[in-house]
C-alpha cells in the first residue's frame, strides 16, 4: 500500500523522497508514504485557512452530516480498517478492530456536541445595555499523533475541530501513516468539502511541528506524545501565543488495597497493564499491594498473566510485538535494574526477535523498591512490578511521586475508603474498580506534566473554541 499527502482535496507526493512502512510483527515492509517537508505544510495550511472562511459559517447541523457520514463509513470499513492497524502497527487483530469502534465513537459523539455549543446572556450593569457570551471555532488546527493509536488518537483530534468549525491539517506518526492515510480516503468519501481535512505524513516530525508551530494562520495545535516534546511546542508556541492542547506522558500506578475483591482487581490490572503490549500512555505501570493480600494476589495475577499468549497481531494471541528495537530494549532495561537491584521474576521476564520484530513476554516482578527505573520511567511495554505497601495513605503517596498525572488506578469494595483515594489521587483519570475507563464521552487528559485540556466529553470542544462576549448599547 503506498500513501499520498492529501491537500486542499487532492492526493499529491511529498517533496521528500518517499519512506517505507514496516509491519512490527514481521518486519517487512508493507508500502510506503510521502514525505511531506515544511512547504508542504505550508501549502496545507493556506488550504485549511482558505476553507475555514466557509467551513465556519456553516451551521452544526451541516457539520454533523459530514460527520455522521464518516462514523458510517468507519464502521463499514472495520474489518480492512483493523487489519491495516494490525499490519502497520501490531497490536492484535481484535484490539485493532475495537480501536476503529472507539475512534468511530469520537465521531459519533462530536458530531451531536456541535449542536450544544450554547451562548448565554448575563443581566447588564445599566438598563440601556444588554450582554451576551458567544462561542466561536479557533481557526486552523495543526494536529500531530502518535503511533500507538492510530486511528483513535485521529478521530480524539479531528472530531472536535470539525464539531466546532475549525479546519485542520493532521501530521500522523511516522511509523503509522496509512491508517491516516485511509481516514483521509473516508472523508474524501464523505463529501467534506476541500480543505477542511489536509494529511501531511512525513518520517520525522520535527520539521511538520516546526511549520505548523511557525506559521501565524494556525491558531491551534494539538498533540499528543512525549512530555519532552510537549515542552518544546510549548515553548515554540510562545512567539504567536498559539493555543496548546497536549496529551503527554504518563506513569499510572495500581493501588489494590486489602478490602478489594482480588479477582476483580487481577482481571482489571491485566486489561489496564497488558493492552496493547502495555503500549498506552495509560496502562499501569507500576502495581502497589496492600501486604495483608500481596501474596495472594501475585499468585492469582501471575496464573493470569502466564496464559497470555505472545506473537503477531495476527493470530490468537493477547500481547503482540513491539513497535520497534528502541522500544525492545527500553523494556530490557528496566526488567535488568529491577533484577540487579532485587526484584524477582514471578512471570517471564525475557523477550526475543524474529526476522526484524521484537516480541516481549508479558512479565510479573515482585519485591520492587520505589526507586527502581521501572517505578519512576514509563516502560511502554508489558512489564508489571509490583510493590507492597502498608495503607491506603502509602499507597496514595507512592502513586503521587510522580512528575505524571494521566490516569490511575485503584481496587477497593469500600465506598468510604475509595472516595478518599480518588481525591487524593493527582490524576486526571481515575479508574475505580476499573481497568478500561477511556470513553468518547468523558474528558481525557492529565494533570502535571502530562499535559493540559481534555480530549473527550463535552468539555472536549472548548479547547476548540473561543468565547467572545459582547456588551450592546440600546
């Protein structure tokens, strides 16, 4: 399959020479994408700008047509959606097919907030004035994504910017283009008028995000990925005051205290831990046991854990490979100083290759210290050490000492206990009982440095909104 930039509503080649894209779980190459450069970032933009005169005009219903569209299409093209999910990046073919539901769900659910984007009026000062608060799109949306989420991370960016009547031009992850390409195609069948949706693909990043950062007719970007990344937006959005939505890194802890119903807490560890090979920016990564049930939960998370099957994303298995050798060896890192420094491997704790794909075995630590690598960098892979801890007090402690605060995670039947840990928690999401609790209709983001605004919700539009108030004489 091979790729094409997609500007002002035509399918065009980069200015760069063309990159390859592999398959993880094989590593040969299944196509190629263009290679956009800052000029063709350049011409995107003057394109979004362009139709953001119209595009902006239009009323909310005229944008959920569009959008309602795209959800259907979507979900039609699921299965060929999900398979190139699974070829491109390698997460198993059934969590690759749920992605695509999920990203439709975005869709779906802006497509109806475009219709609640509400004004209000406020009681004036004198009897000759009135005042009114109004709400209206930002303007041009650089939007950059990760390669983790092909298609959610999208449609999470996407989604608002077209509720809200903004134009965008979309740089997807390098290693992930063609499932950005294939959006691009469903919004070309949709109908959405020529440039609102621009697609520059490129091998490296930096210089699209220079552009986009750069460029005065972008009044907004939006990005999700690393926190070092997302400080350097920052600071080069600084010049033109660019509004800023990033979803950074994270480093959720697992909080099991010893009222919780231990079967739930394992089944709901494995959902957040294992997912994706642990390739989630919020997947547990480090698990604090209350003692009174340490051992008894690692001998009924480790039974889990070991029926866990390993291989290409094709195939009936739970873990697929990992995105890269990078990625690989940044998991054998932190499994090696944890060992050297004590822990103990309950479950796995070794990985191989196969013909260029780096396959991790999903691993279980125990006896882990809070001042190991692996408890205070984010692993990116699916590796779960586990701690013991004394109280609830240690364990709210513990998952605070953190520079992250994305999501988070805790296991108790007690209401009274429960509600105090949430509050405590420094977390943007918290989940409760729950190891899955990403919705279209809940904001997702993070406190700290994991980033600012909401993806999700109806609180997920604002970020795509300006509000102008406006005082009348009579």
């Amino acid at each position: 399959m091979d790729s094409k930039l997609y500007i002002n509503g035509e399918w065009k080649d980069g200015s760069k020479e063309r990159f390859d894209v592999l398959d993880p779980g094989t590593g040969k190459k299944i196509g190629t994408a263009a290679n956009g450069s800052s000029k063709d970032t350049d011409e995107a933009i003057e394109a979004a700008n362009e139709a953001f005169k119209t595009w902006s005009k239009t009323t909310a219903a005229e944008r959920a047509k569009y959008m309602k569209k795209i959800h259907q299409l979507m979900l039609e093209k699921k299965d060929e959606l999900g398979e190139l999910i699974t070829k491109e990046m390698g997460k198993p073919l059934h969590e690759a097919k749920g992605e695509i539901e999920y990203a439709a769900s975005f869709i779906e659910w802006f497509a109806e907030e475009a219709k609640r984007v509400y004004g209000e009026t406020i009681p004036a000062s004198s009897t000759e004035k009135r005042i009114m608060v109004i709400h209206q799109p930002v303007g041009v949306v650089g939007a950059i994504t990760p390669w983790n989420f092909p298609q959610a991370m999208v449609t999470r960016k996407v989604a608002p910017a077209l509720a809200a009547g903004c134009t965008i031009v979309l740089k997807p992850a390098g290693d992930t283009p063609l499932s950005a390409f294939k959006f691009a195609e469903i919004c070309e069948e949709a109908g959405l008028p020529k440039g609102v949706f621009n697609l520059i693909s490129a091998n490296s990043g930096s210089e699209i995000g220079e552009a986009m950062m750069n460029n005065k007719a972008v009044r907004k970007v939006t990005f999700t990925g690393s926190t070092e990344v997302g400080k350097v937006l920052m600071k080069q959005g600084a010049d033109h005051m660019k509004k800023l939505s990033l979803e950074l890194g994270g480093h959720a802890p697992i909080i099991v205290l010893d009222d919780a119903d231990i079967d739930k807490a394992v089944t709901g560890t494995i959902a957040s831990k294992f997912r994706n090979a642990g390739q989630t920016c919020v997947c547990g990564n480090r698990v604090y046991v209350q003692e009174g049930i340490y051992d008894e939960f690692i001998e009924k998370f480790q039974k889990k854990v070991s029926e866990l099957k390993v291989g290409n994303g094709f195939d009936k298995v739970e873990i697929g490979p990992l995105i890269n050798k990078e990625g690989y060896e940044k998991v054998e890192r932190h499994v090696k100083d944890a060992v050297d420094q004590g822990a103990v491997v309950v479950e796995g704790g070794d990985g191989f290759e196969k013909d260029g794909a780096y396959f991790y075995n999903p691993t279980v630590l125990k006896d882990i210290t809070h001042d190991m690598l692996i408890m205070n960098e984010e692993t990116f892979g699916p590796v779960a050490p586990i701690q013991k801890i004394s109280s609830d007090e240690e364990g709210v402690r513990l998952a605070n000492d953190s520079p992250f605060g994305l999501a988070s995670y805790f296991f108790t039947e007690s209401l009274s206990r429960g509600m105090k840990v949430a509050e405590g928690l420094e977390f943007g999401i918290v989940g409760w009982n729950d190891g899955a609790p990403s919705a279209a209709q809940a904001p997702f983001g993070g406190w700290k440095e994991s980033g600012m605004e909401r993806e999700g919700g109806h609180q997920g539009i604002e970020a795509f909104l300006e509000t102008k108030y406006i005082s009348m004489g009579l």
